[in-house]
C-alpha cells in the first residue's frame, strides 16, 4: 500500500489533531504480562502494526490475548514455548525485550538476533551481558544469531550500561524483578516510558525504585500478580505533530498529550520562531513568518528524541539560513536524506552522523519509499510542503507507529489517500 499525498499550496493546517497511545510503552506492557500468570489489561493501547505482532508473538507462546478496541487483556498463565517465534521476532525489534521476562519466569528463553530496523543489525550486547551479570548463562551458535539463556532463578547484580538503552534497561529491570536480592543499574535511560513500565510493575507488586532517574534500584520478589496499563500518550507522535505545526500550521491543536514529555522539541520549535501555546494536556502551534536556523543534536532523554529526527530535518530544509543536524545514538538514521535532496532540499551529508543544511528551499513532489516509520512520516510532511503530487511507497512502515494516520491528517485540510 501506498500514500499519495497532495502539497499544501500555501494552505495551512488547522484543527485538532488527538494523540494516540505510546507505542513504546504500550509494547513493554504487553511483554510485562509475562512476569504474571494472572490477567493483565492493557488499556488506551494504539492500534498499530508493532502492537498486533507483539500480540502475535504473545500467542505463539500460548498466552492468550483478547482485545475489546484499545483494552488487551493478556494471560500467560500456559506459556508452553520456550522459545520466541522466529519468523515475527525477526520483523520486530522491540521483541527482545521479552527475553527478560521469559528468563525470569521460566529460567530459560531462546531467540534469534532480533530484525525489523532499517538501521541495519542493531546490537544486543548490553541485554547479553546484563543477563549474565544476572548469573545466566548464554550459548550463541558460531554465527552469533541464535542465544539459548538459562538461569534456575536469576541474582540480584550491580549493572552499568556502557552506554544509555531504552530497551536494556527496560529488559534488565523487568527481569530482575523477579531476582534474589538487589539489583541495581546505573547509567539507566530515563525515557517516560520507563517510569511508566516501573509503576506497572510496582503495581503488580514489584519493588523498583529510581525510575526516570539514571540509578534504578530494584528489590526481587518472589512472584508478581496482574494488573492495570494505563498507557500514556505518545511523546514522540506529539511531537511529530508539533513539528508538522511549526512547518505548516494555523493554530494546529494537538491534544491528549503530556506537553512536559516534549519539552526539549518544544525549545528546538520555539527558537525557530515557532509560536507555541501549551495546556496541561494540548499544545498549539503555529508556524512562524520566516523560520530560523538552528543546530540540532539528537540526545537521550530530556533532550532532544532520535525519532524525531527525520520529522525535524524536513523543518530544517524550510528555515533561513544554515543548520547543521547531529545525530548522536543510532548510526545509519540519515539515510532517507539524499530522498529530501531529490524533492528539491540543499542538504551535505559529512558523515553518518552529521548532514549540513541550507534554507530556505521550494520541494517537489517525487515518489519515495518509506524507509521506517519516523522516516516515513517525514516524508508526508515533505510532500506537505512540497509542490504537486507525491507517492510514499510501503505505508506499512508508517501503520507500525502511527494509528490511521490519513484520516486523522484529513481532518486537518490534509490530502492524503491510501492505495
Ligand atoms: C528505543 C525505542 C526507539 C528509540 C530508542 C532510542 C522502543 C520500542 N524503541 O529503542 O524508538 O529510537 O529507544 O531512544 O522503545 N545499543 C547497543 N547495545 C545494545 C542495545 C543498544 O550498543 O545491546 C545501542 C544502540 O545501537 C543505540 C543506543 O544503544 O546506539 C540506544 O539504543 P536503545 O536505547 O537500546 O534503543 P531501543 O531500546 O532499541
């Protein structure tokens, strides 16, 4: 399936535009559910390509998952497999943070290297080296893509990540949940998502402290029981939104967000000259006379979110002036820019972490391929700005993170079809 999407022509956006549930929290919710065999409900989940694999992945494991619109209710009470199911952990990268809870729970998982990143073959080695940390053991073939993790019950360990993961941190700590003893790790990330998935499971009678802080302190217990997954707000469809405000809005109203999870977009928007009023739970946004330059530099939580990365170089390509763009966790996320060039932007790769712009430019529309979903949306909004039609290839990737995202852009003067 594809997006054909009509330039704006010097329309403005305007209207309301919800926010949907956090996809990467809701994830980890549903890989939570297997610390318990009791119910787990799961409610304001998003609808997304990335949430029915993980429900796939969770059935092919014999938990039961039913859905009644946005609620899930799981119950991995007759988990039998071992195992994670090849063919859907391979198109998801979130699927590894399963590893932790199976290995808590049963004393042994087996899966194979994890896939479904443009980015390329991202590494494993902090989750493999935290489980072991954790006294499991951990056998690979000679290729390095298949892992058989065994632990009777896992200890209690003092953990530094070499470096800041989402993922690793999450896995780590759910895991050690259900350790004998302390755990703690240092140098954990902070993300929203995290304090979000440590309340779920201090609800369940977990015992974690420190979440949303860089030391995370968790007491193991014997067993956890079920619970309530109120998922928050999507921070980074939030501020996609802002971004796509700051290029073309009218007083565009994104609402059903946490506007204190965005703050440091906000700043990046704000120094641009975009005008930007904000409520507990709404942001408003509309796009400055002329838009200024500004350095980016992509950075762990509080600052500013890898994934908005791409959203914001197309902002990049409309301000006066020249801005340079950094990209500091992932290698390989800037791929999609000799894209943007093709549609008409100005815009020197150095490396592969640096790309250098000048602004402001005309863009046309082209046909392009979504690469990932962050990528994907970026290109709708190019083809917003754009001159004339444009064709985004593999819809796909954008349905993995973003919940009917045509028809809650059509509502905002939006011409977008998908065929
Ligand atoms: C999560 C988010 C993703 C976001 C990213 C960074 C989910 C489902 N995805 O991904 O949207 O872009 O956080 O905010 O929540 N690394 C290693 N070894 C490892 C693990 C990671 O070197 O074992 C590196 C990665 O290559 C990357 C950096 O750590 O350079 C951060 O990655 P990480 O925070 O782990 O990303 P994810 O949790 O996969």
């Amino acid at each position: 399936m594809n997006f054909v999407v009509k330039g704006l022509a010097g329309k403005r956006l305007h209207g309301t535009i919800p926010v949907f549930g956090s996809k990467n929290a809701c994830l980890k919710a549903f890989a939570a559910a297997i610390l318990t065999s009791d119910p787990v409900v799961i409610k304001n989940a998003p609808l997304i390509e990335d949430v029915f694999r993980m429900r796939e992945l969770l059935t092919s494991l014999g938990a039961e998952v039913v859905n009644n619109g946005r609620v899930f209710r799981v119950v991995a009470k007759n988990i039998k497999a071992r195992a994670l199911e090849d063919g859907i952990a391979k198109s998801l990268r979130a699927s590894i943070v399963l590893a932790g809870p199976m290995l808590a729970r049963f004393g042994e998982v087996e899966f194979s290297y994890p896939g479904g990143c443009v980015i390329g073959k991202r590494p494993i080695d902090l989750f493999l080296d935290g489980f072991k940390k954790l006294g499991a053991s951990v056998i690979s073939d000679k290729q390095g893509n298949r892992f058989k993790v065994k632990a009777k019950r896992l200890r209690g360990a003092n953990i530094c990540f070499r470096l800041m993961s989402v993922g690793g941190t999450e896995t780590l700590m759910m895991a050690a949940t259900l350790a004998l003893g302390r755990t703690i790790l240092h140098n954990a990330a902070q993300e929203p998502e995290i304090v979000a998935l440590a309340d779920f499971l201090n609800q369940c009678g977990a015992r974690i402290n420190g979440a949303g802080t860089n030391t995370i302190i968790i007491d193991g217990v014997k067993s956890l029981h079920g619970g309530i997954f109120e998922t928050p707000p999507d921070r980074l469809e939030a501020g996609s939104f802002a971004i796509m405000g700051a290029l073309l809005g009218d007083k565009l109203k994104i609402t059903n967000c946490d506007p204190a999870h965005i703050l440091s977009v906000i700043e990046y928007l704000e120094s641009m000259g975009a005008n930007i009023k904000k409520g507990e739970t709404w942001l408003e946004v509309t796009r400055a006379k002329k838009l200024q330059s500004v350095n980016l530099k992509t950075h762990e939580y509080p600052g500013f979110p890898t994934d908005l990365q791409a959203p914001f170089a197309v902002l990049l390509t409309q301000a006066s002036g020249t801005s340079m763009l950094f990209e500091t966790v992932f290698d390989g996320r800037l791929t999609y820019l000799s894209d943007l060039n093709r549609m008409g932007a100005d815009i020197v790769p150095c490396d592969a972490h640096r790309a250098v712009f000048h602004g402001p430019r005309s863009l046309r529309g082209r046909e392009v391929d979504a690469p990932d979903l962050r990528a994907g949306l970026a290109f709708i909004f190019a083809s917003l700005v754009a001159k004339g039609e444009s064709i985004i290839h593999n819809a796909y990737n954008i349905d993995r993170g973003y919940e009917k995202i045509e028809d809650r852009l059509s509502a905002i003067g939006v011409n977008i079809k998908r065929v």
